[in-house]
C-alpha cells in the first residue's frame, strides 16, 4: 500500500500501448499508471496517435511537436513505464522508435534515463512471444541507463485480459500490474528522499 499523498512532486511518464485505442497492452499500462497518480504523483501517458513521430535521425536536429513534448517530459520524469506487444519477437517500431527519441537526452545531466526506474509489461497471444519482448525492453532500458523494475509483467492476450468495462480478468494480473507501478514510484521516492539528505 503505497500513503495517497507519497508520490506528490514525482513526475511518472508511461509510453506504450499500440497504434490501435483501447488495447489490451494500453489497458494494462494504464492501470500501472494509476499507482502513481493515487499516490499524488503528476503522471503523462503517451500512447497510439502520441507516438506516430517520424522516425527517428540523430543527424537532423528537427523536432515535431509531439516529439518535443515526449522528449520534454523523459527530461522531466522521475520513473517511466512502457508497455509493447510483442511483433515478431520484439517490441513494436511505435515504441522503439520513441525510445530512440531518448537519444536527444544524451548531454542533458541527467542523460537518457540514468537514475530512473522503469517497469516493462509486454504483451503477446501466446506465452512465449512476450518473454523475448520483455527480455528486450529490459535490454534497452539498460542501455539507456535505466533501472528496470524488479518486475517485469508478461501478460498472453490470446485470452480476454479486460471486460469491456476495463476490469482485470486473469487472476493475479492486477496485483502484478500494480506492484510494477509501485515499483517505479518507491524508487523515485527513495531516490527523491537521498538527493534532499545529500
């Protein structure tokens, strides 16, 4: 249980779901999300229609404003949380490509995602295809010198995940759901309560 009022002053920034409204993947990100918004935290969700940026060029300094916007608020975030379906084994170039943008963060003093937690959920119609998606937002998150939550969450939507009210089907996913959710947001707090006895 995580107090309503722990999370005020954190910034918690979730990007994922698919390009399609509503999917199970943006579903499950969005009730991890709402860990921290219950504990007071400012959160920003960036799926479908947020994330159709061009892709990405390290060699042109020419920025959309949706991609300003997403760059700004990874500048910004105290944790992240992603969520993809698995394509093929990976995750979808919609979420990949916005993880590139994270590049434009690389002389900032805080670059790319360093000090930051990030929990992964990956979705797929099946068992096996979300492990190796998670395995790889895992991978990426490390490179960008993240954290990743002690949980990652797979979830196999070859079932119904949600009813068409939103409610969590699969016994436990709920509980896992937020658990990860609660995992960015202690960090952040326990990293917020370090830099202030520094």
């Amino acid at each position: 249980m995580t107090d309503a009022k722990a999370g005020q002053g954190l910034y918690i920034v979730a990007i994922g779901g698919a390009s399609r409204l509503g999917s199970s993947t943006e579903r499950a990100l969005r009730l991890a999300l709402s860990v921290a918004a219950k504990a007071g935290a400012e959160t920003q969700l960036f799926t479908g229609a947020d994330l159709e940026l061009p892709a990405y060029t390290p060699e042109s300094t020419e920025r959309t404003p949706k991609a300003l916007r997403l760059v700004e608020a990874l500048r910004r975030a105290d944790g992240v949380l992603i969520a993809s379906p698995a394509y093929h084994g990976g995750m979808t170039g919609l979420i990949k490509n916005a993880l590139d943008y994270a590049e434009d963060l690389k002389n900032d003093p805080r670059p790319y995602l360093d000090g930051r937690a990030v929990g992964c959920i990956a979705t797929a119609a099946g068992w096996q295809g979300f492990a190796s998606t998670l395995w790889a937002m895992r991978s990426i998150v490390h490179a960008l010198r993240g954290w990743p939550t002690p949980l990652g969450v797979g979830i196999n939507t070859s079932a119904p995940v949600f009813d068409p009210e939103g409610v969590c089907l699969p016994a436990g996913l709920q509980a896992q759901l937020e658990l990860v959710g609660r995992q960015v947001l202690q960090f952040a707090m326990w990293r917020r309560s370090g830099e202030r006895q520094g």
